[in-house]
C-alpha cells in the first residue's frame, strides 16, 4: 500500500536542515558580535550599561522571534490537520479481496429533535394560512385534451 508521503518527508528534512544551517549561521555572528563587545569593553571604549542594554534588547528581540515561529509552526500544523482530516474523512478502509481505501457512500441525514419541531410549526403556520383563505373558485371547463407540441 503506497501511502504517498514521500514528497512531505523530502520537504520535512528539507525545512530540518534549513533550520539547522540557520541556527550554526547564527551562532557565528553572535561568536563575531561578541568578540568585538568584549574587545571594546576590554579597551574601555564602551560603558557597562550599554552592553547591559544590548544583552536585554538581544533576549527581547530572541524571544519575539521565537515567539513568532512557533505561532507560524501553530498554524501550519493545524491547518495541515484540517485539510488531512477533511481529505481522509470521507475515506474508509473496506476489506475484502480489493482492500484499500475507498470513499464512504453518504446516508441520509439525521433528523434531530429540533428539525422536527420545525417541520411540525411549519405545518401548523401552513395549515393556518390555508384555513384563513378561503378562495371561492369558479368552475373551469375541464380540458382532458393533452397538447404537448414539441
């Protein structure tokens, strides 16, 4: 049985290595930035609060970031969950000597309780209308001559 997911795994080590690769490129220039911080602090051309500072702005804006994805990877997982349910959910799997998946036929619906009691107050409303208009009809000739020209 072919499941066809080959191409979504593809695409999931894809994004695994992108991420990776991202995450050393980052790690890098974070090494860079803090060796020209510390060889500034070293030499006395930058005060304390503005490292302070920086480290503070570093995390908030880590955090932010961070924060973000992983709302984008919320969304895409659940989006990716609706469409595989509504994709599969009118797939069932049949035995037999063809087992495989195939599609479900659809019942009929089931009437609840308040379809039921609208069906009901309908009826009445309809029977009330019916009953309140009483029209007198005149007794039409009645044509058993079917004319259907085509």
């Amino acid at each position: 049985m072919k499941t066809q997911t080959d191409m979504a795994l593809f695409g999931l080590l894809l994004a695994v290595m992108a991420v990776f690769a991202f995450g050393i490129w980052s790690a890098g220039q974070v090494d860079v930035a803090a060796a020209q911080v510390n060889a500034q602090a070293a030499a006395g051309q930058l005060p304390m609060a503005e490292v302070i500072g920086g480290q503070v702005s570093g995390w908030a804006l880590k955090t932010i970031i961070g924060i973000v994805a992983v709302a984008i990877a919320t969304a895409g997982v659940a989006w990716v969950r609706q469409w595989w349910k509504r994709r599969n959910g009118k797939r069932a799997w049949r035995s037999g000597p063809n087992a495989q998946w195939q599609g479900q036929e659809r019942g009929p619906r089931q009437v609840n309780d308040a379809d039921l009691m609208r069906m009901m107050m309908m009826q009445q409303m309809m029977a009330a209308n019916n009953n309140g208009k009483r029209t007198s009809s005149t007794s039409a000739p009645v044509d058993d001559d079917l004319n259907i020209d085509f």
